[in-house]
C-alpha cells in the first residue's frame, strides 16, 4: 500500500472516528433520558463496542483497505478526539445547560426534576 492511500485510509478512518463520537454522544443522551441504571448503561456500553467495530469493519471495507494497520486505528482514535474537542464539546455543553433548565423547571412546577 502506497503512502498516499494510507494517508486517504487514514483520513477516511478519522471520519469514522467522528461518527462514532456523534454516536457515544447521543447514546449518552439516551442514558441521561431514560435516567439509566447500571444494567441499561452496561447493555448501551456493549451497543457502543459493537458499533465501532461494525463502523471501523465496514469503513475499511468501503475503502478496501486490506489489513488493520496501525494508522486505521490511529486514524479512529484521532477523528473521536477532535469531535469530543470540537463538536462533541459543543454538545455537551448545550445538553448540560438543557439538562439544567429542564430540572429549573421541574423544581419551579414543584417536582424532583431528575
């Protein structure tokens, strides 16, 4: 494999790390909204494994990379960085202040507001 399509692998590996960070971010949404004990937060964990390895499994497939190389998994754990640096940042922050004005106003309307 020539450098330039290790390059593209890798960059295209980023992305995938990306969209896996999205989905760690909406699946901690989904554990904040359903107020999820430890038996629902271990079986979403074990949803999250299973979907990165399908993720980097079929991104390398899309890109026909032949072998997992050290810059494939590079690639994901630097695309997940700079989305929980960037974006995923932003994300968090919006949904701590939602949260936060979500249990205002369930004290306000007399209620635990968990």
């Amino acid at each position: 494999m020539q450098t330039l399509e290790q390059a593209r692998v890798f960059l295209g590996m980023m992305l995938t790390g990306a969209l896996l960070g999205a989905v760690y971010d909406t699946l901690m949404l989904l554990r904040r909204g359903l107020n999820a004990g430890r038996m629902l937060t271990g079986a979403l964990d074990l949803l999250f494994g299973a979907m990165c390895a399908a993720g980097i499994c079929l991104s390398a497939l899309i890109m026909r990379t032949e072998a997992f190389r050290w810059y494939v998994f590079a690639g994901v754990l630097g695309g997940m960085g700079l989305y929980f640096a960037s974006a995923g940042a932003l994300v968090r922050w919006l949904c701590q202040k939602g949260w936060a004005w979500r249990r205002k106003k369930a004290k306000n309307r007399g209620e635990d507001g968990k």
